[in-house]
C-alpha cells in the first residue's frame, strides 16, 4: 500500500509540473499570436485546477 501511494505522489507531481511547462508554454504562444478556442480552454482549465489545489491545500492545512 506504501508503494502505491508513493507512485500517486510522483504521479501527481509530475502532472503539476507538466502543466505548469504546458501553461508556460500556451503563455510564450499568447505573446506571438492568438490562442485556438482549444489552447484557450486548456489554459483556463489549468489555471482552475491549480487554484482548486491551492484551495485544497490551504483547507487540509487548516482543518487538520
């Protein structure tokens, strides 16, 4: 059971980190020209995600 929580973690790290890249990227895109309606909601859809983990996190920091 360790062992699986530990891949869920590097998981999940992995796919902040990879959205971060990606948003970044859509980012440096924007600058050059306009975004498709598909990269538009990829980065609108990101960028609720990290505030729902920001959220989370402050609710377990507190609560527990």
């Amino acid at each position: 059971m360790v062992f699986v929580e530990i891949l869920r973690a590097i998981a999940s790290v992995l796919l902040i980190f990879s959205a971060a890249f990606y948003l970044r990227h859509l980012e440096k895109t924007k600058k050059q020209r306009k975004l498709s309606t598909f990269e538009f909601t990829i980065s609108i859809i990101i960028q609720i995600a990290y505030g729902l983990l920001a959220i989370s996190l402050l609710i377990s920091v507190f609560i527990n």
